[in-house]
C-alpha cells in the first residue's frame, strides 16, 4: 500500500489553464504539506495543513490554493498557469505530535506548462 | 532564519569505497531535527537517517552515519561501502523543535558511483 499517493505524476498543461493535483495519505497522520522542487532540485515548503487547518502558507502566488477536505487528503489547485510554474510538487505527511519523526514524501508531479 | 548549506553540487565514489557528504546549517535555535533524504531518479524522497540535536551520539544506519558537531554546525554523511544503487541526490535537512514541522533542505549534492 501507499503510504503517500499523488496523481497525476505527470501532468502536461498550456499557459493559463487552470489543474489540480491530489494527494492522499493513509497513514493516520495529523499533517500534510506540499513542496515545490524547481529545475535545479531546490526543495521548498509551500503550504502546510495540520487537522485541515493551515498552519504553514510560504510567500506562494494566490494563484495557488490548497484544500484540505479531511485529514488525509490535501489538493493543490493552481488557477491561471505559468511558465514558471514548471516544476516537480511533492505532497508529504507527518504526525506533528511526534517531532522526532520524518515526513513522508509521495512520488511527485511534474508539471510541465507549454 | 535557518539555512541549511550543501556545498558540493556533485560527488563520486567508486563502488565499495567511503564517501562523505558535507552540510552545514545556521540556527539560533537549539532545539531541532536534522535528516538526510534520498532522491534516486524515481524521484521518490525516501528518508536515510535523522539526528535529534540533543543527542550527543551521532546517528547510525547500517552503512550510513552522521557526524554531528552541534557547535560547528555540521551534520555530515558518510556512506560506507557505496553500492551502485546509492547513486542519488541526497539532501539535508532542518527541522525546527517548533511545532510547524517545516522542512527546510539545501540544494543537494549528486552522488556518482563508479563501478
């Protein structure tokens, strides 16, 4: 099984189009998060979800909206697409109550906007 | 705010020989989590090993181990006997003892293994 599944892994798309991406998580986590890695494998934090709340929401363009509808999902919606939106998002989970503990990372999607 | 610096973009070992992957961070905080994550091309993010900042013992994971010097602010990866399905990017990264759980990673540094 699973743990963290992300779809679709690819995802081909024109300038201004609007997509989305879904994550789910089965592992009984409290926390979900979406990364963006960019072209040069640079990994940073966008948003951050604990009990469908936002508690993390890192300087990312409104363009870009997360949903929470329960804890073990986390969508990422992104309205009006760029170019420079191209990029691999990862979705990850954690029990924040445990700190010591990884996140666990799903497989990515890589967005690719012509 | 924290950073977390990989400071070499690629290295390369030959397979069974020892390699060690350098990273430094900066926090005021003393209070924090530190990991080592694996991206092989499948692009999966898979956790090598991690290091509480208030153990003084340096972490160890069947080849992998850490070298941790809190004052110096260094958190080193030695991989012993490298295989060929080590080859990967491999990231560091810093997690505050706040409750946010943020990652913050460095850019990577391209490991190659040479058969």
């Amino acid at each position: 099984d699973t743990a963290v599944s992300q779809t679709p892994k690819y995802l081909v798309t024109q300038m201004g189009n609007d997509k989305s991406i879904k994550c789910e998580q089965n592992l009984g986590h409290d926390t979900m998060y979406w990364y963006k890695q960019d072209s040069k494998k640079f990994l940073k934090i966008m948003f951050s979800y604990n009990n469908k709340e936002l508690i993390i929401n890192e300087t990312v363009p409104n363009r870009f909206s997360p949903k929470s509808p329960d804890k073990a999902h986390l969508n990422l919606h992104i309205n009006s697409l760029e170019l420079g939106d191209s990029a691999v998002y990862f979705c990850a989970s954690s029990q924040l109550d445990t700190p010591g503990t990884e996140a666990f990372f799903g497989q990515g999607t890589r967005l690719t906007v012509v | 705010a924290q950073t977390v610096t990989q400071s070499q973009p690629e290295m390369s070992v030959q397979e069974a020989e020892t390699v060690t992957l350098s990273c430094t961070y900066d926090t005021s905080e003393s209070d924090y989590y530190l990991f080592w994550y694996k991206q092989p091309p499948s692009r999966q993010m898979i956790l090598v090993i991690r290091q509480e900042a208030y153990k003084q013992q340096n972490a160890t994971e069947n080849r992998f181990s850490v070298n941790f010097q809190k004052a110096a602010k260094s958190f080193s990866l030695k991989i012993s006997d490298s295989q060929l399905g080590d080859a990967a990017m491999y990231f560091c990264a810093y997690r505050s003892g706040d409750s946010s759980y943020k990652l913050i990673f460095g850019s990577g540094t391209r490991l190659l293994v040479r058969p």
